[in-house]
C-alpha cells in the first residue's frame, strides 16, 4: 500500500516551528511578522481561504489585517491599497486573494506589490528569479509540495516528474522548482496541459506526477505506472447525498484506484492543502526576518 504523505502533519511542524521563530524574532528584534490580505468581491472560496489565513496569522503571533473591498470597485482603490501597504513598515507580506472581478486587471494589481512583499511569489521579479534560480519568493502551493518531498525523502535527482496543468500558481512555479540544480530538485520534467492529445502518454511515463488541472478524479490507475508518488494539488466539490452537507471534496486524482499503484499519495483533503497556508506563514517570516535582500 502507499505511503499517505500527511501535509496536515507537516505543515503543523512547520507552523510550530514559525511560532517558535517569532516569538525570538519578536524578543531580539522587536519585529512582529505582519501579513496584510486584500479581499475584493464576495466569492465564497475566497472568503473561506482569507479567513484561514488570518486565523493562521493570529495562531503565530503575527499582526495581520483584512481589507474587504466591494465587488465593483474600481482598480485605482485597490492600487491605492497596496500603495499604502508598500509603504506601511508594518506590514512584511501583502496578499491579494485571486481571482479578481473582471473589471480588475490581475497583472496591473500584482505588478503593484513590492517585491519584498509578495509572499505569494506572483510578482514578475520574484517569477524571474525562480525561472533563474535565483533568490525570492517562491509560491506557496508549490513551496509547499517541495517540503512534502523532503520531509518524506522523496528524491527528485534523475527522476521524470510530469506536472498536468500550465497555472502561473502552481503548473509552472513547480515545474521550475523541480527543474532547479540543487540536490532537492534535479528532476526531468514534463508540463503538460489541455492541449496534449493523450495526457496518459506522458503520465504512464512519470515517476512523480503533480496534478494540479482543477477537474475531479482526472487521475485514474489506468494512466499510472506502478510506483508513482501522487502529488495531488486538486480541490474539487462533487455531489454525494451520503454526505451531511450534500457534497464532498475530491482531488485531481482517482484517490481509490491510484493508491493501490502508487508508492506515496497525497491525501484530499489534508495533503496539499495544509502546506500553502503554512508556506504563506513561512513567506511572511522570512520577510519579516529581511533573509531577501531586494
Ligand atoms: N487563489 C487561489 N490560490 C491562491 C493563492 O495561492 N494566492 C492567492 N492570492 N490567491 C489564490
């Protein structure tokens, strides 16, 4: 059977070890880590992750604060925002959740937070800096799915890992960070997407595979070679009446079929899932602490 690769146990771990960090950096520096988060609009997923963040924020120690925006507020209140928590020393991480409304430009609005402050990595300076294996902030989810490798000795040196999905959040940071040349990474890497005629034909391939495409149990054992480790990045809602609530949460992968051929699996939920908030957390420290020099 595969090993379960238990993120909610790790991402405690890290959590734990945050908290301890703090309070030194709090005690020896006079810092308190400070996370600012904009929420724009009412999309339900989004309250449920802001609100996550900012308990996970209370739980460390850290100062933190939401700013609620209406739905059809203009782009230039949200710039005016993140312009006066670039300037806030208060403030070390500023995250705006996406998606955005329509009338909204993504990039104009990630363009607008500092570097030094884009704990969620989206910035083209930080992108860049991956792409080059350079120094800076690294995506959560991605960052996260490295820690799951290392902490389970999951080695990448020489493997083939096949990442499904093309996301500036997740397909392409962790594909670059598989791809780095460093002794945790070295992967030979695949990033496949909806164009491929037959995503089976590189998955049959992979050693590793990260699924990370948003549709419930693409994933099925009829596409995996026996011994692949699962790295399951989906959250997907699907209907079961046998459920209190009427649905349940699923991943990118057939969980049932897959963990019978694989050698390590990501739970959903409790895999992924857990370790972006605490790589969140670990972002806003590391700001705080100054470890990147912009
Ligand atoms: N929306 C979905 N995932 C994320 C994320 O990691 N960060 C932000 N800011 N928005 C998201």
């Amino acid at each position: 059977m595969a090993i379960i690769i238990d993120g909610k146990l790790v991402a405690e771990k890290i959590r734990n070890d945050i908290k301890v960090k703090t309070e030194i950096l709090s005690r020896e520096r006079g810092i308190k880590p400070g996370l600012a988060l904009l929420l724009v609009g009412n999309n339900p997923a989004s309250e449920i992750y802001v609100n996550m963040k900012f308990k996970a924020c209370q739980q460390l120690g850290f100062h933190s604060l939401i700013k609620r925006l209406p739905d059809d507020v203009n782009e230039h209140e949200a710039l005016g925002i993140i312009a006066q928590w670039n300037n806030d020393s208060s403030i070390h991480g500023i995250l705006v959740q996406l998606p955005l409304p329509k009338q909204i430009n993504e990039n104009r609005v990630i363009n607008a937070i500092s570097p030094s402050k884009d704990v969620d990595g989206f910035h083209p300076v930080n992108a860049g800096n991956l792409m080059l294996g350079l120094p800076g902030f690294v995506p959560c989810t991605p960052a996260g799915i490295m820690e799951l490798f290392n902490h389970y000795n999951i080695s990448l040196k020489g493997k083939h890992a096949v990442v499904i999905g093309r996301s500036n959040i997740v397909g392409k940071p962790i594909a670059n960070l598989m791809l780095q040349k460093n002794q945790n990474a070295n992967a030979i890497v695949t990033l496949c997407h909806s164009q491929a005629e037959d995503i089976s034909y590189y998955t049959k391939q992979a050693d590793i595979i990260v699924a990370a495409i948003g549709v419930a149990n693409f994933v099925k054992a009829d596409m995996v070679k026996d011994g692949v480790v699962i790295i399951d990045v989906g959250i997907n809602r699907i209907d079961d009446a046998g459920t209190e609530k009427g649905y349940k949460i699923v991943g990118d992968v057939d969980y049932q079929e897959v963990s019978h051929k694989a050698a390590a699996i990501t739970p959903v939920p409790g895999g992924v899932g857990p370790m972006t908030i605490a790589m969140l957390m670990s972002n806003t420290y590391d700001s705080a602490s100054g470890k990147y020099a912009f």
